[in-house]
C-alpha cells in the first residue's frame, strides 16, 4: 500500500509500469514500438522503477515485474492507450483517480484529475445544452489543464461530444 501511493506522487511512473503490465511487454525494443518516447527517457524511468522495487531491467533490455507491481495491478481498473495518448483509471483508498498521460519525444506529460473533478463537470453540462472550457472554468473553479483532461477522459469514453462554432470548441453531453 504505501508502495502504491509512492508510485501515485510520481504518475508517469504509473502509467508506463501500467503499460507494462497491461499490454505484457517484456523488452525495451518491444516498448520502444509502443511508446513513442526516446530510448534515453524509458531507460531513465525503467532504473526508477527497478529502484523502487516494481521491476527488474536488465542490461540487454529485458523486463521482468516483480510482485510488488500486483498491486498496481489490482488497483488498475481501466487502461486505454491510443498513439501516444494514455488513459488509466486507479483506486486506491476507495478513491478513484483518473491519469491521463502524453508520450513526448523526450518527456512525459502527466495530468492526475480526480472522480469528484470529472462528476463535477458532468453535472455542471447536464444543466446546459453545450459549454465551452471557458465558461467550465468559470462555474467550477477548476485549472483549464484539468478541464482539459477531464474533457478527453469523457470524450474518449464517448461521454461527450466536441462540436466547433466560430473556431471555439464546444462540449455537449451525449450520455448520463
């Protein structure tokens, strides 16, 4: 347990450890072809990891989990990576968390949102027709780089649906 909550202060940690286990890669060439980062990077994050203790990565590139990454296991409840985009849902301590995450040529950017954050937003558009992240910022006193994240969790799930008026992007519920 406090493992994982070591690993959820550092959550691009999380979500490549999370695509190891979740699309069984066992090679650095393997992950290579998957995430679109520089070999440098992975490397540099694959030596954090073996440090904590999640995996062990050999010196031809080999990749092995350890036990103590059941518990990421366990605690993932949705995974979903597309190009180089990454969703991933985590409970932990009865909360859930959402992570988003971009893989970059050189680095990793990492949004954490949590539930509350994403109901929030599906009640504030239940009350209006379409919305623009402007106008969510306003009502819920959320950072737009939350919003923005919420946004693409919902639309991925086929939540919400983006329409563009006069260059401005405008969200709509589709479900709930």
């Amino acid at each position: 347990m406090r493992r994982l909550r070591e690993l959820l202060k550092k959550p691009w940690l999380l979500t490549l450890l999370s695509a190891i286990i979740m699309l069984n890669v066992n090679a650095l060439r393997d992950l290579r072809d998957i995430i679109p980062t520089r070999s440098k990077s992975i490397k540099k994050m694959l030596r954090e990891l073996e440090q904590m203790g999640y995996l062990l990565f050999g010196d031809r590139g080999d990749i092995r989990l350890s036990e103590a990454s059941d518990f990421v296991k366990n605690a993932i409840k949705s995974f979903l990576m597309r190009h180089n985009k990454t969703i991933l849902s985590v409970e932990y301590e009865g909360k859930r968390s959402w992570i988003i995450s971009w893989f970059r040529k050189k680095y990793v950017k990492t949004i954490v949102v949590s539930d509350d954050v994403v109901r929030k937003v599906i009640g504030s558009m239940r009350e209006k027709t379409s919305v623009t992240l402007s106008q969510l910022a306003m009502d819920l006193n959320v950072p737009k780089e939350q919003l923005r994240a919420t946004l693409e969790i919902l639309k991925v799930q086929g939540i919400i649906k983006v329409l563009k008026k006069k260059d401005v992007r405008h969200y709509s519920l589709l479900k709930y």
